[in-house]
C-alpha cells in the first residue's frame, strides 16, 4: 500500500526564500565595444592564398562532368530515356517491353520500361474486367426489359 500522507516531507518555506535571495551587489556585465576587429573580406583571403600559392587560382573555362552517375557500378541515366522506355513498353505491351528492356543499359531505361508495362497490365486488366462485366458485344449493359423468353 502507498504511504500515508503524514510520511510525506515537509518543506519549510523559510528555508526556499533564504536561497532565492537576490545578491546585494549587481552583476557586472562586460562591454563589447572596447574590442573591435576589422575581419577581411572573402575575396581579400582568396587573393591572398593565390599570392601563397597554396590555392590554385579559379578557372573561367564552363567544366562538363565527364562522369556518369552510377549506383552500384550500373548507370543512372536520364528522365529522357526513362519516358521514352515507359512509351515504348506502354504502346507496343509484351514487345515493346521486352525491346526496351534489352535494349537499355541503364536504371532509368529499365525502371521506365518496367513502369509502362505495368500500365499496360492494369488498363488491359480494366478493359477486361469491363468487358466481362458488361459483354464483349459493345461494352453496353444489357436491358432486361427488352429479353423475351
């Protein structure tokens, strides 16, 4: 069982305000303008570790990354070449997959040909489920009104 609440201590309020008594003296706070430094600006350092020699100076020619993007040693490739897999797959379904896959070397290609196949998969699996539903004639409901036995 829980103790009582006789057994609970008791804080004598003396003894908080003694501790929370403000000091006499006030706090001295330090003054910041009696330091005050002029720092270089960037360009100045730069120029400065130029004239060291410890800092290549920078060049004007436009840089082109000659590297290909890779994860896991296979490239990334484009947005460009993932839409035109994706089309490719989605038109020409099981064919156009298959080409687009072969015929791709990189993630964006295989991943674009992959994601048109899938939708070539679900609008078929829609246009047969409606098919099904609805009878191969036309894709029309039939009216029952009008059967004659």
């Amino acid at each position: 069982a829980p103790p009582g609440y006789e057994a609970v201590a008791t804080v004598d309020p003396e003894a908080i305000s003694s501790a929370t008594e403000t000091p006499t003296e006030p706090e001295v706070l330090p003054t910041y303008d009696t330091v005050i430094i002029a720092l270089p600006s960037y360009e100045d350092v730069r120029r400065e570790k130029i004239a060291e020699g410890s800092e290549p100076p920078p060049s004007t020619e436009l840089r082109v990354p000659t590297e290909v993007p890779t994860v896991h040693g296979h490239p990334l490739g484009t947005d460009i070449e993932f839409i035109a897999t994706f089309f490719v797959a989605l038109v020409f379904s099981w064919i156009g997959y298959i080409f687009a896959f072969c015929f791709s070397s990189t993630i964006a290609g295989r991943c674009g040909a992959l994601s048109g196949l899938g939708l070539y998969l679900i609008n078929f699996a829609l246009h047969e489920h409606r098919a099904l539903r609805h009878g191969r004639e036309g894709l029309q409901p039939e009216d029952e009104h009008e059967k004659h036995p």
